[in-house]
C-alpha cells in the first residue's frame, strides 16, 4: 500500500476527511464541543503534512486551537461575549519557540474534557512512514 493510502487509512478512523492541495495533505478533527446558552466553542485538533517522493521524507505538522461563535457571559474561564485570540510565544535564546501541542493540550483540558491522543495518531503516522521507507521530520504549525 502507498504511504499516501496508509495514512488515508488511518485519518478515516478519526473520523476525518483527508484532503490535498498543492502537495500538503491535511485534515481537522473536533475533539471536544462545550455548548452555553447561545454560545458554542470546539476544541479542533489540525494536521498539515507534505510527502516527498524525491528524498522520501514526510514533513509533519500539527495545531490544536479552539474556534467559538454566539453571546454568553461569566469570567474568563466560562463563555464570554464577543471573540477572542490567544497565542502563545516564549523566548529561548535566539528566536521564539512556540508552545507544543502536549502544552496546549494541558491548557485546554481545564476547559473541555476529552480523551483524544495526539501523539498515538502522530506515532501511526510516523511508523506508517518509517514502514515505506521515509524519514518523518515533526515541524511546528505556524
């Protein structure tokens, strides 16, 4: 089987839908919804990846964010009205290091209660690659 199909395989058990455009494959999956009133937020869970053929090397990246619409109030951990964004940067010597998805992970689970895996389905990905030959290379989503 091509690696392409494997890991075809693998997103249809999410259940997500693989999708390819330009070379970059990617899917979303909704890991935990949290409904209020007139208010609804996801937590969705999005992954990016390239194959390339020539040097047999899968480039992964993933990103967890949350997206919301609707009215609601309370304090910040509850539903507020309107919108809002967040991103997180740190320092660490000579540029800035984004938080990892496990540290994101970590944020959200005290505000959504949810048993998906991120790193299962990577580490599918990754042996699926490895299996056919290409070398997995992790890479942040910007």
């Amino acid at each position: 089987m091509e690696l392409q199909d494997e890991i075809r395989t693998i997103v249809a058990a999410l259940p997500a839908e693989l999708s390819e455009s330009k070379g970059v494959f990617s899917f979303e999956h909704v890991v935990a919804e949290r409904k209020m009133f007139f208010c609804r937020q996801k937590l969705v869970y999005s992954v990016k990846f390239r194959i390339d053929d020539i040097k047999k090397e899968l480039t992964f990246s993933e990103m967890l964010k949350e997206t919301g619409f609707g009215l609601g109030g309370g304090s910040d951990s509850e539903m507020s009205p309107g919108f809002g964004f967040q991103k997180s940067t740190y320092k660490t010597g000579v540029g800035p290091r984004e938080e990892t998805i496990e540290e994101r992970s970590t944020l959200f689970r005290k505000k959504y209660s949810y048993t998906f895996d991120f790193s299962q389905l990577r580490e599918r990905i990754k042996a699926a690659a490895t299996a056919a030959g290409y070398h997995f290379i992790y890479k942040l989503m910007m």
